[in-house]
C-alpha cells in the first residue's frame, strides 16, 4: 500500500509540474514579449508624430516670419514707420492709416487701403499691434506709440513687458528676427487660463551691423488661442495621451489635456482630476473610458520632475545640432504619481519649441490584458483539471506505468530487444504497451538505419535551403533590375544614380522617367525598415509613383494618388515610407516638388552654393487623408540637383559619430567641377572610408542630375 500511495504522489508531483509550469513559461514569456512589441512600437510611433508635429509648427514659424518680412517692406508701412514726429493728431492719424492700412468705400465696394491689415487678416491667426518706442503719442498722451488694427486688442504693460525672456532676448541679441512664445506672468491670458501665444518681431530698416545696434519699434501678434492647438487637434493618436508645448524659455504655449472643449468628462481643477459627474463610465461611443481619463497626467509639474528635466533641458538651438541623435529623442518610461509613462520628446529647431508627450504605459499595454485575463483562467481551470484526474486515475496507472519505467530503462541500457508483457493491461494501457513494444521495436530498426536517415534528411535540408537561396537570390535580381541604369533622354541632363542596399534586399530606391516631351520626373524614396517586405514596397512605390504621374498633374497630386493607393494596399499599419519628387520643365527650367518626410533635397551650384529643398508635406503610405504640397524652384545651367536617403549622413564610424550634413556638404562643394559620376564615386568612397570597419546601419543611394542647358 505504500508502495503504491508513493507511487501515486510521485505521479502527481511529476505529471502537474511537467503540465502547468510550460504553460505558465509560455504566458510569462508572450506577455513579456508582448510589452515589449507594444513598447518598441509605441516609442517609434509617437517619435514619429511629433516629429511631424514640429515640421509642422516650424514650417508655419517660418511662414509668418516671410510674412512679417513682407509685410514691412509695403511702401505704405515703410513710410509709416519712418515718418517724422507728429505735429497734430490729424498728421499722427494719417500716418497710422498709412502703417495699417485702412477700410473704404471704392465704387461701392469695401476696399483696404495699403498697409499690415489685409496682409495679416488673411494670413496671420491673430491680433496685430505695432509699437514705436521712439515716438510720442499726441492722440494717447504716452511716450510711445501703438497702431493696432483691432481697438478691441489687449495693450501691453510695457514695464512689465520689459522684464520678460523673449523681450530681453530681442535685445540682447540683435541676429534674432523673430520670436515666438508665451509672455510671463499675466501679461496677456487666454480663455483657457493659459498665457497667450505671442510673436514679436522687432523692426530694422537697415540691417544691423554693431552687436550693440537695438530696435526701437516692434510688430506683436497675439495669436489666436486655437492657433497652436490647431497642429495637434485632430492627431487622434495623441489623444489618449498628454501633449505639453513649451517655448524656449519652459514656459507652457499649449496642452491637450485638460481640453474643457473636447474632453468628454468634466475636470476639477481644485481635486486636479477628472470627475465622472452625469456621463456613464464606459460610454460606448467614446474611445477613451473614465478609467482611461483618470490615467492622463494633467499636473503640470511633471515637468519639473527631475526625470524630465532631464530630457527637455538638452532640448535648445545649441545642444540639438551638436549632441548624439539617442541622447536628444531620449524616449524613456517614467513614473509620476504611481503612474507609468511612456515619454516621448521633440525639439522645433526654427520657432525652439519644445513638445513633451506622456502616454499612459497602461494604454500601450491594454490589447494584451484580455488576453492575458483568458489565459490566467484556462491556466487555472487546467491546473484544477489535472490536479483531479492525477489523484483520480493513479491509482490504476500504478502497476503499468511501473511496468513501462521499468522496460524503458532496459531500452535505455540499450537492451532494444525488451518488450513490455500485455496480457494482464486493458483498455489505454494496453494500446500503450502494444506502442511501447512498437516502439522498442522501431528504435531497434532505427538504431541500424540511423546513419542512412541522417544522410537523407541532410540531404533534404541541403536542397530546401538551396532553393531558399535561390529565391532570396532571384528576389535581389528583381530588385535591382527596378533600379534604373539607364536614364530617359529630356533636354540637355547627365544623370547618375547609386544604390547599395545594408542587407540583400534594402528599403530605397530612385527613378528617372520621362512626364512628356519637356518634363522629366526623378523620384527617391526611403522605407521604413529592410529585408523583403521593404522590397515589396520600394516595387509596389516604382509602379503607383509611374502610374500615376500624367501630364499637367502637380506633385502633390501624384503623391496624394500614390499615398491612397499604398494605403489602401498595406493599410495604416505604422508602415510607410519617405519620399523626394521632382518634375524638371526642360524649356522654363523650373523644378515643381513635393518632400513628403525625407532627406532635404540639394542643389549644387556652379558658384559651389547650396540650395536646401526641405519638407514640405508628411510620410507616405501610413495615414489617408493627408494634404501634400508642391512647391517650386527654378534652377540654372550647370546647377546639380543632388537627392539623397539619410544612409549617407547618418552613416557611423567605429566610435559611433555620424558622418553628419555638415561634411556631406563640404564633400559635394570639393567635388563641384566633377561630372556626376566621379562626384558619386567619391562621395560613396568617402562615405566607405569614414565608416571604415563600423557597422553598416542603412541603405546608401544617391542621385545626381547636371542641368547641362
């Protein structure tokens, strides 16, 4: 009885270990695996967002500073600005109208009179004030002067006005001719309760030429209170999240959240959380619970946190062109309030912004809790399951299985003639002990013929994995032959292109094609990742960019048919890829272009100048809808327009510095009076030589087109 009661344990020790503990391995092991893949994936996502987030708010920033530019050069404003003191009211109010500009009645029809004012209503989202230090006010009786185009608009305190960051910038530093941001203090306030988005641009007739050499007049825009949230509004991906905007100074431009417009639960601000009040916990309608709201991080001391202070201090003009790409987009998990975080930053090098986003770990990781939840409890009810039928069944599993151990140790001593005596088994045991004979039997057999099965299924390995090659062969056979190496005939053009991929199949690729008789298109791309499904997507990119170029179509348009039409193959999954587009008018000479995301496009001239050609509109193949611009340049004989992947300036050498922009261009500049091909030779050989035993990290491709006449 003992023997058998031991046995029986033994049983159960050995069988539910053997059966639960694999299958909690493996729910240990996916969930992490999981996290991870949710993580990584995350943190690569939202990087990407804000990247295109800051494109957007400096493309803009760079917009309003031509305006500005523009603006004060109309005669009218020029004249205004520079007009003598005033002599009578009648004379200062002349010579407002004549800076703002002013409405009439022309042939019945309501007309502005030159000047700021139409200019800034149709393109400025704000409030104009015009200040002269310099000039008295009979009409107000101040030392200064304001000409605004709204009575309505808020004036500065100037006393308190002088003592802010972005005034004393100005003036301390005469090389900065606009800026953007929040005024400190109470200043100017927004409805929201936060400081008012603000630019200033201080007025100089003539260039400075001294350090010391100041402004005395200045253009100040308060910007619409929806202005930044335009960038950001309707990204939905960012939304389950809490978006910070800062300017240089760390003072707060914007947040998402709290949002008293759009968020669907109320928020307290005396509590500083978001309250359920009359609306249901899980509205069904909405994509974010409560549950989910009580998760945003709406304290902004968080970014007082040394965590984070960590990260946005090394956010500025100086530190972004200089310190490690890593170190900059230090996308990191941090805790806040017992609330897990997935941090991720970017930095606007024109307007010197700063965005800081906050994504609940929790939201990244919500797929895998149902998942995880079933698991749990099929892993418990299997558990219960063999727990109940290892005590049930022991018993009569004793004497068999007893029986078996012993002939298995016979076969192990290698006695394969050992055979399990059946004729007291029934039932399974018996089936059993005819396999266990079976298979005393089999190994016999298979023990002589062992070598000979060895040799076949090598044999079998040796031809699948020669066909493997072959195909992986046959793919880069198909892939570069979609590179061109050889280049329509438009006009007077010498082109020459390289392409070599980081692994057998890579993720760029260039063409050259003919529009019609006087356009030539060249077109560059660069996906998002390597190996075959990148490959895929570089051939299917050739056929939609081709096919859907037709004459008298601009470049945002092709890019807008060609966005649709990857969409709709690879769908929105986080897959996509950049892309340069340029159609050259062989008789204007103009090139019309649409950058969606990539690499800025150089044009080399024969004076050994750079014309950088920038993004201008967002990554293809990952989000319907967007809107792409065409821009255009005219460019002359003997220019070289020079299009390029980031393989080229982010390639590393052994101690892990990039070859950078800066020594590319100075490259291109050395080999200017080179033709094309010896110009690419060059660049590459130096590229190769810089990396030296370094590891290769991308794609190198390259594409030069000589305006030849």
């Amino acid at each position: 009885m003992r023997t058998r009661l031991g046995i029986r344990w033994q049983l159960f020790s050995v069988v539910t270990p053997v059966a639960v503990v694999p299958i909690l391995i493996i729910v240990i092991f996916t969930t992490i695996v999981m996290f991870r893949h949710l993580e990584d994936r995350s943190k690569d996502f939202y990087a990407s967002v804000m990247q295109m987030l800051a494109g957007n708010i400096d493309y803009t920033y760079e917009q309003y500073g031509r305006t500005f530019t523009n603006a004060i050069r109309i005669p009218s404003v020029d004249r205004g600005l520079n007009a003598p003191p005033y002599q009578s009211q009648t004379e200062e109010r002349e010579v407002s109208n004549m800076i703002t500009g002013k409405h009439m009645i022309v042939n019945g029809e309501r007309v502005t009179a030159e000047g700021l004012r139409k200019t800034f209503e149709e393109k400025i989202e704000g409030d104009l004030l015009v200040y002269e230090l310099d000039r008295k006010s009979i009409a107000d009786g101040t030392d200064y002067k304001v000409h605004r185009l709204s009575s309505s608009t808020t004036l500065l305190d100037l006393d308190e006005f002088y003592k802010t960051p972005m005034y004393q910038t100005l003036r301390s530093d005469n090389s900065v001719r606009l800026i953007a941001g929040s005024l400190s203090g109470d200043i100017l306030r927004s409805p929201d309760g936060l400081p008012r988005t603000t630019m200033i641009y201080p007025y100089y007739r003539e260039a400075p030429e001294k350090p010391e050499d100041t402004f005395t007049k200045f253009l100040l825009v308060e910007l619409q209170p929806s202005f930044i949230k335009n960038f950001y509004g309707d990204v939905e991906h960012i939304q389950s999240g809490t978006l910070y905007i800062l300017d240089r100074f760390d003072n707060l431009v914007s947040r998402n959240h709290p949002d008293y417009n759009d968020d669907y639960y109320d928020y307290d601000e005396q509590k500083g959380q978001y309250i359920l009040g009359d609306n249901p916990a899980n509205d069904p309608d909405e994509p974010m619970s409560f549950r989910d709201y009580k998760l945003l991080n709406t304290d902004i001391n968080i970014l007082q946190s040394q965590e984070v202070k960590e990260v946005t201090d090394k956010l500025n003009s100086n530190d972004f062109y200089t310190a490690d790409y890593d170190e900059i987009y230090n996308k990191k998990i941090i805790t806040y309030k017992g609330v897990r975080y997935l941090m991720t930053v970017d930095f606007c090098p024109k307007s010197e912004f700063k965005l800081v986003y906050f994504h609940p770990l929790a939201q990244v990781r919500k797929p895998v809790y149902f998942v995880i939840q079933i698991t749990i409890y099929i892993t418990l009810l299997l558990i219960l399951l063999l727990t109940g039928i290892t005590l049930f069944y022991s018993k009569r599993f004793t004497k068999p299985i007893a029986q078996l151990a012993h002939s298995a140790v016979a076969i192990a001593r290698g006695e394969y003639g050992n055979k399990v005596d059946i004729t007291k088994f029934s039932g399974e045991f018996f089936n059993l002990g005819a396999s266990f004979n079976e298979m005393s039997r089999q190994i016999r057999e298979y023990n002589v013929h062992m070598e000979d099965m060895v040799a076949r299924r090598t044999a079998e390995l040796e031809r699948a994995n020669n066909q493997m090659r072959k195909d992986l062969s046959m793919a880069q056979k198909i892939q570069e032959a979609i590179v061109p190496k050889k280049f329509p005939s438009v006009g007077q053009m010498q082109i020459f292109g390289y392409y070599k991929p980081m692994d057998n199949l890579g993720g760029d690729f260039y063409d050259v094609y003919k529009v019609d008789d006087e356009n030539v298109a060249f077109v560059i791309i660069d996906v998002c990742g390597h190996g075959v499904a990148a490959a895929l997507i570089t051939t299917m990119a050739k056929v939609s960019f081709f096919n859907n170029t037709r004459p008298g179509m601009t470049t945002a348009d092709i890019a807008d048919s060609v966005n649709k039409e990857i969409c709709n193959v690879i769908g929105e999954n986080n897959t996509y890829f950049t892309a340069f587009l340029g159609i050259y008018n062989t008789k204007t000479h103009k090139m019309q272009y649409t950058n969606a995301g990539h690499t800025d496009t150089l044009i080399l001239h024969s004076d050994k100048s750079i014309t950088t050609l920038g993004c201008n509109s967002m990554f293809v193949g990952m989000i319907r809808g967007v809107t792409y611009q065409s821009d255009e340049v005219t460019l002359s004989v003997g220019d070289r327009i020079i299009l390029y992947t980031d393989g080229i300036p982010e390639t590393r050498n052994p101690d892990k510095e990039m070859f950078g922009m800066e020594r590319f261009q100075t490259n291109l500049e050395s080999y200017c009076g080179m033709g094309p091909e010896i110009m690419i030779h060059n660049i590459v050989g130096d590229v190769s030589d810089y990396r030296g035993h370094g590891e290769v990290y991308d794609d190198i491709t390259i594409l030069a087109v000589d305006i030849v006449q």
